[in-house]
C-alpha cells in the first residue's frame, strides 16, 4: 500500500473547490480560500490551466501530476482527469470530488515509488534531465531528487541514443496481378478470425475493393470505386483484405488515407491483422505518415534544450526530450505525444518544436540520419501499407521526392471530407502570415534568438561558392524577398503606415474588406470578407506593384533551381551522399515556393484583369474577438476535385473513396450524383463503380430522432435549459453539438455548475484548455461526463458504448453564408440544380455524420435530438431506413429519455406523432 505524499492538494471542478493539508482532512473551500492557499505553498492538482479556468486565476500554478506523469511515464496513454490519472498509475478513481485530493497524494507517491523500483522502463535519461529541470527550478524537481537514483554510468545523450535510420534502395515497380474473388474472401476470413460472424455486407464490400487493384487499362484512368459502407458492415477489415492480399503478391505499396486521426489509430491496430508489426529485415511494412509539422524536429529541440527556450517553455522542452527517446515514431499531434503536455504550458511550445516553416537543413543537419520525419519518409517508401490522411496523400500526388513515393494505389476512408481537403489543399492564399514565411524563408531569421534556423545563404553556402550562377540567383532572390512583409506589419497595418509593395496591398485589402463586408462580423468580432469584385483603383494599383515584386523574387529561384539540377548532373567531387541529398531537400522546397509564388502572381494578376471562372477570389480579414491575425486574398477552385484529378487520379491506378456517408439518402437508396461530382471522376476518363453495402445495425429498436419544437430560435435561455435538462434526464453521455462558438459557450456557461453540482461533469471545446482529442479521450472514459462542441467532433467522435447515449444539435446545421458558398451555389443553380437543394446536400451530410456518432456498435442505443421548430421534412430521409423519427415538445422527449433510462422505450409508441405530416415541417 503506497503511503500517500504529506503534501496539501486541490481539486475544483464545476461542483466546487476542495483542499486537503498534508495530513489532514479534505474541505470544501471558496475559490479566493483556494487561489490564496496556492499563492502560500505549491498544491498539488491535476492540469493546472483547467484548475485556473475554474478558479478563475490564471496566473495559478502548483505541483502539476500531469507533469509528473510525463515525466515518469514519457510516451504513455493518460487520460488527463484525476479519475484517468488514478487508472493510469494503478489506483481506484475517486468516488466523489471530495475524495480527489486524497487520490492526488496517493498518485503522486505512486509515481515517486515508480522511480524508486529497479524495473522503473523510462529510467534512462531521467537522472539528466532531472538535473537540467531542476536548474530551470521545476516545482517537483526537489522532490524527485531523492527518488532518482544516480546512475552508475554516464547516460547517453538522447541525440546520441536515437537510431539511425537506413538508405534503401528505390522499390521495382509492382507486378500486374488480379486478385480472384475466393482468394480475397478467403483472406477476409483469414483477418476476422476463425468462428467470427460472417458478414455478407462486408464480404461483398471486400470483393468490390479487390477492383481497385487491378492492372489499369488506359492512362489517365484509375479504378475509381465509389463504396457507401453503412456503420458496422466493417469495411476496415473489408479493404485491408485485398489491399494486404494485393500488397503481398505485387510487392506495391497501399495508401490508405483518412480525414481524422482517431481512425489513423483504429487502422494502425487493425492492420496488425494483415501484417507483423516487423519484417525479418527489421523494417516496417505498415507505417503511418503525416504532414512534416506533425514531426518532432530534433534540431529544433536541440536548440530549445541550450537555451532557445527560457522559463516554462524550457521545461516543456525537457519534457518533451523524455517524450522523445520513447516515443515510436516523433509524432507530436496525435501520436504518443500527450495531447494535453502542450496545453499545460500553455504558450506555443510544440508547435515551435516541430518543422512548421519548411527551415529544415536537411542532411546540413546534425540529426539528419536520426531525424523522425526522414524516418518516416524512408519507411513509407519501402512500406506495403501508408497510413496518411487526405492532404497529405493529395500532397504526395503533386510532389513526392520521387516515383516510389507517389500513392497509386489508394484507398480514402472517410471518404465525404475528400472534398474539403481539395479545397485547402489546392487553394491559394496571399496574406500577411503567407508572405512572411517566404521572407523568413529565403532571408533566415532576422532576429538574434531564434537558434540555427537559416535562411537560403546558409543552407546553400557550399553550392554558391561552387557555381557562380548559383550564387547571383541567391543573391537576387534575398534582394528581392526583403520587399516583403516582416515582422510588425499587423501594427504598421493598424497605424496606416505599410511598408514596401506587398504591405501596402494587404494594407488596401484590409480597408476595401472593413468598407464593404456586410456579414455582421464586425460588430460581433468575427473576421470579415468582402469579394473581390469592383475592386477600388488604388487596390488594384498595389496588386499590379506587388505582382512585380514576387515576379522579381521568383525569377531567380526558378534560376536557382535549374543551377542546382545543374550541379546534381555533374556532381563535383566535394558533393557527397550527404550533400546530395542536402541539394535534392533544397529543389523539393525551392519547387514548393516557386509554385506557390505562381499562384500568387496568377491571383493578383486576375484582380485587375477579366474573371476566371474557374476560381473564387475574396479579399478577408481573420480576426477573433475582435482581435486581428492575418489579411489578404483567398482563392479557392470553384470545384477542387479538378485539381484533384489532374494531380491524384491521373497519376493513381486504383482510388477507391469509402464512408458511411458518401452519397445522400433518399427514400429510394443512395443518390450517387453528388458522390460522383465530389471525387472528381468527371474530370478524367474514369468510370466509377458504385457499390452501397447497409448497415447491419437495428437502428428501428435501437434508435430515435427526436424534433424538439417548442424551443425558439435565438432563446438562449431556453437553449441552455433544454440542454441542461437533457443531460440530466440520460445522466449524461450527451454530445452536444453547435453551429456558433458563441452560443457553445453561453450555453456551458449557464448550465456547467449545476450540472457539476448533480455530478454529471460537462466540458466544452473553445472553453476548457484541452484539446479536442484530449476532450474526446475524458469523454469516453467518463460515462457521466457530457461534451459540447462545434464540426471537429461533428464526426472525429467514435465512442461506442455507454459514454454516448444522446448526441444533440442545437439547430439544423445550416451552412455558413459565406462568399465562397454563395460562388458554388450559385454555379449549382447555373448548371440545372437549385440554390435550396445545393445547401440542402450540405444539411443533410452534416445530419448524417452527426447522426452517425450515436450508434457505433450493435449493442449501442440512444437518441439524436435537434432543438429546432423548423426542421424541413425533405431532410428527413437523410436517417437511416426504419429509424423512428418523432417531432414532439421537450417534455415529452425528456419522458422518452426517461423510458431510455429504465428501458422501456424499446419501439415506438403509437400515439406519439409520427412525422408524416411534410408540410408541418418545412421552414
Ligand atoms: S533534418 Fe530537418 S526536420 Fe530533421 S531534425 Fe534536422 S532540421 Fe529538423
């Protein structure tokens, strides 16, 4: 029996503050009592930014376990509450909030005794960083120091413990084969395991994506599969059966890209079906890439650990040094990282710590060979499986480092957000924060502290002292790039006073965009946009200014790029293996750029000039209370999944897009039009297969919607009660969803205490400190807790079993009038559709998906409640088939909540409304 550590703790939650001394008794106090008793001695609590937010002092500090688990437990699951940190460390949780600090002493000498026992796995490395820690005065530093024994030999350092990885040589192109139908249902029964059900629905899902793979018949033209996998037919297992069958036999590697992380985690598990987690060669065959500003950079972190990083950020860093040298694979955002390490430090610090500028020296760099992202680059290359997500993949397509990186075979699950990746991924942006990434880019940093980072001098130093040529067009391209906006522009914006070409254009987009937007964001806060239509003279004047500018910065760098072809083709004797791949990572980036100042040119030089069509251009300006973060220009392709198709499907062989909502419902089965228009098939020679496999679950016994008629649009006191009695009346297990960030938290507002007061916790993204993955992670693992949020949990939530019971939407979720949505709308009606039925396809994908949080397995039951008076019937069929759809007042669907709870409400009943009445519910 650990003996607790004498040391007073805190814990405050909704319900109210408690505190335990040393050895005391624990009390209720006030939150002044609290916040002076954390100003007297450290306290220990579990997240200190969360205890702030709910004192209401956010300059409290104290003994974080957070940080003490990370510390201890570098790389490893915790659930960020007092409930998950006891399961985590091996005690019971708390049974009330009462019981909490008493809890914290345990865990804390729990973790303590940890570093105490000779089997201690993370030992190494902890007795060196716990010097460092402790000269950056780290609360728990003292503590530890007793706990921590010194070891007996020096440890190594972690940039010297970290592996390398290996060169291999480029992978044969994969053999053409087909994969017969019995061998992929044979391998489909081989992953689901011997004596597991068989599923009809799945097997023939799997037979159809075995289409995928094989040989293409005409260049230009993949297998194109479009397959509306109902929840639960198990499509995962479905796809990963031929695609492992198909990986096996032709020696190629499968991409399958995702939109969400959660499902990145789901497939790494499930892939261990179809493949060892090792080779016998040692390497990889399923590996999970990601955007590089995913990825740890250890130079970055080098230099945050000798003093780039000052204060709390600084012990962010050592912490996250002790992350590093267990961590599987360097993956900050959703990996083994910690989601919540970040927030309780609360500045910038991982992103500062990841390759978020495109800086990265490449094999200039000291930890080049150990670096994660070249790893993970090298591993996807010689993988059977890549596990990435959408941007990526589209990425990928239009600039791998070469042929073997380019994903030909590819499967989107997740397959509805394949839209809205296009349309970032393609788009173009010429703002403030855009610009002064290529300055610093090009020019290095310009200020003293900001470590080795360099700029494109630097990186190419040996290139221009070899070829003069080389060296002009770097000369030229730092010249001209010191035209654009540096740091201070925001203010210098504010005051009227831009400084060179571009400057003085955002200057004039930011005062045409406060002159004309009409959207109500102004008074509220919220950024603003106007088109970029009539557009005012002098606006148009700076556009043809700046156009000029960037046209002198990327004359030379197109230069540039033809002397370092140049220089690689007749590689001088001082060009190693090293300095190659150095010269390959500078013309992948210097491509990058170029690219990027072609759009930019091309956008500006269409604002004085005539339309084109093709695009969406609008001038904005992002803010967030009222505060201002970036300005400029957008352009977005009126239809994304043109680019798309010229970049993916062209070079693919076999795409197949999937999801539990691909294509809309209606009465009759799936309307494929808008799932056909949406993956771009129209754009190349492409026939798409069409396969819709339904969902197994009962979703008639196990399933209500419930239209909730009597709360009015804008009663905010209403809303938040309605809420507040829902969660009550299913004992939480409610996820809340909202369409204004505003209302989300007016509502958290009104009804978090009293609900922490019944003991049914709420939290709420855009209020608590904690990221969204965190957030869902404390959800799922809380069955009385409840969540609000807004579109990010609209489908990243998968939470089956009682954690979810009620998913709730405050409104019909109606799109956003934008200046972009109005472009495509109007283009829909253009071409024979209607404004209403365009918006319509949105609503009801958005319904779908949200709908599609509530059961997850075949076990789950609960109800789907929109708060709204003016539910259109058209969008009735967006449920699935036999799902009782029910229009009644709050009372009475807190009473079929009740029968929920006791479990009487197993069907309909026939004297509740049945919504057959169309017209009573259209707008
Ligand atoms: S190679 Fe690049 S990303 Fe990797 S550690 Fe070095 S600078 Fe960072």
């Amino acid at each position: 029996m650990t003996e607790p550590l004498q040391l007073p703790a805190l814990h405050a939650s909704h319900a109210g503050t408690w505190l335990r001394e040393g050895s005391g008794q624990t009390r209720g106090v006030s939150k002044g009592d609290a916040v002076m008793a954390a100003a007297d001695t450290p306290l220990l609590m579990v997240n200190a930014p969360l205890v702030a937010t709910r004192l209401g002092y956010p300059d409290l500090s104290g003994l974080d376990l957070l940080e003490l688990y990370a510390f201890v437990r570098p790389a490893k699951f915790c659930v960020p509450t007092a409930k998950g940190l006891a399961e985590a460390v091996g005690l019971p949780p708390p049974e009330s909030d009462a019981d909490t600090p008493a809890m914290l002493q345990r865990a804390a000498a729990r973790l303590m005794e940890t570093c105490r026992s000779d089997d201690w796995a993370e030992r190494e490395g902890a007795w060196s960083t716990l010097q460092s820690l402790t000269r950056l005065r780290w609360p728990w530093a003292p503590l530890l120091r007793e706990h921590v024994r010194k070891p007996e030999r020096a440890e190594k350092w972690l940039f010297s413990r970290l592996p390398e990885w290996e060169e291999a040589p480029e992978r044969p192109q994969p053999r053409q084969i087909k994969l017969s139908g019995d061998e992929v249902t044979a391998q489909l029964d081989h992953l689901t395991g011997e004596g597991s059900e068989r599923r009809e629905g799945q097997r023939h899902f799997a037979s159809e994506a075995a289409s995928i793979f094989a040989p293409r018949e005409k260049r230009s033209a993949p297998h194109l599969l479009l397959a509306q996998a109902g929840t639960g037919i198990g499509k995962t297992l479905g796809y990963l059966a031929p695609a492992s069958l198909w990986s096996h036999a032709a020696g190629g590697t499968v991409w399958v890209s995702t939109f969400t992380k959660n499902l990145q985690r789901q497939l790494r598990q499930e892939s261990g079906r179809a493949w060892p987690a090792r080779r016998s060669d040692g390497s990889r065959p399923v590996v999970v890439r990601k955007g590089r500003e995913n990825y740890l950079c250890l130079l970055n972190l080098e230099d945050a650990l000798q003093g780039g990083f000052a204060g709390r950020p600084a012990i962010l860093a050592q912490l996250v040094a002790r992350w590093a040298a267990y961590s599987a694979d360097g993956d900050m955002i959703g990996g083994d990282l910690p989601g919540w390490l970040g927030t309780l430090f609360r500045k910038r610090g991982i992103a500062a710590l990841t390759d978020q500028r495109g800086e990265c020296i490449y094999a200039g760099c000291p930890h080049y060979r150990k670096c994660f992202i070249e790893r993970s680059v090298r591993s996807a290359a010689q993988a059977d499986l890549v596990i990435a997500n959408h941007a990526l993949v589209m990425i990928n397509a239009a600039r791998a480092r070469d042929a073997a990186s380019v994903p030909r075979r590819i499967v989107f699950d997740e397959g509805h957000h394949v839209f809205d990746a296009a349309d970032s991924t393609f788009a173009a942006a010429l703002t403030g924060r855009e610009t002064i990434e290529l300055r610093r880019w090009i020019l290095g940093p310009e200020r003293k502290n900001r470590g080795r980072r360099r700029g494109l001098a630097a990186r190419l130093a040996d290139v221009s002292s070899y070829d003069e040529a080389g060296g002009a067009a770097i000369e030229a391209a730092i010249e001209a790039a010191r035209v654009l906006p540096s740091d201070g522009w925001l203010e210098r914006m504010a005051e009227g006073l831009p400084d060179g070409p571009v400057e003085a254009l955002l200057y004039q987009v930011r005062a045409a965009t406060y002159a004309r937007d009409e959207s109500g964001g102004q008074e509220a806060g919220y950024g603003i946009e106007t088109e970029a239509a009539q557009l005012p003279g002098e606006l148009v004047e700076a556009a043809g200014h700046s156009l000029s500018a960037l046209n002198e910065i990327r004359m030379p760098l197109v230069k540039l790029a033809g002397r370092l072809e140049a220089v690689m083709e007749a590689a001088p004797d001082w060009l190693d293996a090293q300095g190659r791949a150095r010269i390959e990572g500078a013309r992948h980036s210097l491509a990058w750029r170029i690219d990027l100042l072609a759009a930019w040119i091309a956008l500006l030089d269409r604002l004085g000039g005539p339309v084109d069509e093709r695009f969406v251009d609008w001038l904005m300006v992002e803010r967030n209370d009222s505060r201002e973060f970036d300005t400029g220009i957008q352009r977005r392709w009126l239809d994304p999944m043109e680019p798309f198709a010229r970049t993916v499907l062209d070079t693919a062989h076999g795409v197949m897009l999937t999801s539990a909502t691909l294509a809309d419902r209606h009465e009759d089965g799936p309307d494929w039009e808008g799932a056909i228009a949406k993956s771009g098939a129209a754009h190349t020679d492409a026939k798409p297969l069409l396969v819709n496999a339904e969902s197994p679950f009962d979703y008639a016994n196990r399933a209500e919607v419930l239209i909730v008629t009597d709360i009015k649009r804008g009663d905010l006191a209403g809303l938040a009660g309605a809420y507040a009695r829902i969660i009550e009346k299913s004992g939480g297990g409610v996820l809340g969803l909202f369409t204004a960030i505003r209302r989300l938290r007016a509502v958290h507002g009104r009804i978090a205490d009293r609900l922490a007061r019944e003991g049914l916790p709420l939290y709420a993204q855009h209020v608590d400190p904690i990221d969204t993955g965190t957030l869902t992670d404390i959800f799922r693992d809380d069955p009385a807790a409840s969540l609000l949020g807004t579109d990010a949990l609209r489908d990243g939530v998968d939470v089956p079993g009682e954690s979810l019971r009620c998913v709730v939407m405050e409104q019909v979720p109606w799109p956003r009038p934008t200046i972009l949505h109005r472009a495509r709308r109007s283009a829909a009606a253009a071409s024979g559709s209607t404004g209403q039925a365009f918006d319509d396809a949105i609503i009801r994908a958005r319904l779908a998906q949200a709908f599609g949080r509530l059961i997850r397995s075949k076990d789950d039951r609960g109800h789907f409640i929109v708060l709204s008076p003016a539910f259109p019937s058209r969008l009735k069929s967006v449920f699935p088939v036999g799902t009782p759809i029910i229009r009644l007042t709050l009372d009475e669907a807190l009473a079929r909540l009740s029968g929920a709870q006791d479990g009487t409400d197993a069907s309909v009943e026939t004297d509740v409304r049945e919504d057959e009445n169309s017209g009573a519910f259209e707008t």
